[in-house]
DNA sequence: ACAAATGGTAAGCGATAACTTACGGTAAGT
DNA sequence: ACTTACCGTAAGTTATCGCTTACCATTTGT
C-alpha cells in the first residue's frame, strides 16, 4: 500500500462515528468482537465489518486468543496519521505568515 | 458546535480524496475558487460545495476579496485534529504496555 | 448602462457505504 | 460426540454523498 494511500484509508476509517465509537472502546485497552457490539447501538455482524476496514487501516491490531479475538489501537497506524497532520500544520501556518507578510508590503498604509 | 462534533465534521470533511487535493492545492498559499478548479479534474460547482464543507469543518478561512473569495487553511482547524489525534496516540500507548505488562505478569513461564 | 467575470445554490442522478438477516466455520464446555 | 459460544462473510436494502447541469447574484471592465 502506498503512503498516500495509507493515509486516505485512515482518514475514511476515522471519518465514520461508528468506527470513532468502537476506537474509543478500545482507549482503555483490547477487547472482544463481542464485548465491543454489546454495548453499542449496532449488530455484531456490523462492528466486524467496521473493524475489518479499522484493522485494513492499520489503526487496530488483532492477536487471536483461542476463542474470541482481541482488538487493540495500534499506535503506529494512529502516529502515521500524527504526521500527515503535523506536515498539513507547518505549511499552514508558513503560508498564513507569508499571507499576513504580503499584504503588510502591498497595503502599507490601510 | 459541540467540540466532538467539530472533531467529526473535520474528519469527514478530510475523509474525501478530492477535498484533500483542494487542501494540498492550498498548502502554498491562499487561492480563489476559480484558480483551484482550473487545475482539477472536477467542475467549479464542485469544488464550490467542497469548499463549503471544509470552512464548515474549521479546516478553511475565506476571505471576500472584490469580486472573488480567498480560501486558505486555517492552522487552528487543523490543530484541533492534531489535539484529537495526540490524545488518542497517548491513551493507545498507554493501554499498549498496559497490555505488554499484564501479558508478562499472567503468563510468567512462556 | 451593458457585458463579462466570478462564484454560491438548487435539482437530479449514480455510486458508495453502512446496516440488517442468514449462514458457515472453529474453539470451548459438558 | 454434541451442544453452545464466538466470529467472519455473503446477499440485499436503504440512505448518503459527490458530481453535473442550470440558474441567479454580485462585482469588475468598457
């Protein structure tokens, strides 16, 4: 998978609030498929299929433990995004300055 | 807006490929409507309502110049998304070697 | 005053995505 | 061995989203 392309499928698992649920599920540590679907509002089948595209992601980790199957953030799929975003900041607020330099030149007396 | 709300509609609004290539296009600096549709594959129209889902999101500031309107990121939309993304990053790598230490506590003679 | 340029909005269409029910497959308990 | 628990996958439906064309408003230029 290609950089860009890790990044776009990150940000698509991220921009649904159903799969923003199940991720904060999993701050406090890894869980179950079944724990997770028990309290929230959507079927079992339906939290598997989103942590299929989290997991494609790369922001969960699976490590099957007989039965059932644990789910866990994996920090480095959420650090890939940190740094797109960290990039996206610094040329933002370089070219902000630059905004803010230019029009002091070109209006010098508003 | 609720602030988990701005945080949704930030990463909705960067969830689209084509909104992502309007941000890149103004990574260098402020651009009209015009001028970013010009160098896209898709119609003025489009990127118009792209435009609007990113201002609403917080990721864009637009400033009416006579006839056009300047669009440029907005440093404090996309910091916000930083701060979102920090927290998560922490709590997942606390709950990572919270994990590391009870597996090592739980099964001592691997 | 008229014409051209710039850009936001409405309506409609096609594709995608999230959900449900139904099913199959493997591991654990009795 | 059989039953129960856990979970992924397939098929089908519905709603949402991104795009286009058409239209209108405002500003600039002649």
């Amino acid at each position: 998978m290609d950089h860009k392309d890790a990044i776009a499928a990150t940000m698509t698992a991220l921009a649904d609030p159903t799969r923003r649920d199940i991720i904060d599920r999993l701050r406090s540590g890894p869980l179950p498929v079944g724990a997770i679907a028990k309290t929230m509002p959507v079927s079992r089948p339906a939290v598997s299929q989103h942590l299929r595209v989290l997991s494609d992601a790369g922001l969960l980790s699976v490590t099957p433990s007989g039965n059932r199957r644990l789910y866990a953030i994996a920090p480095d799929g959420v650090d890939a995004l940190r740094r797109y975003l960290d990039a996206l900041w610094d040329d933002a607020l370089a070219a902000f300055q630059r905004a803010a330099q230019e029009q002091a030149k070109g209006k010098p007396d508003d």
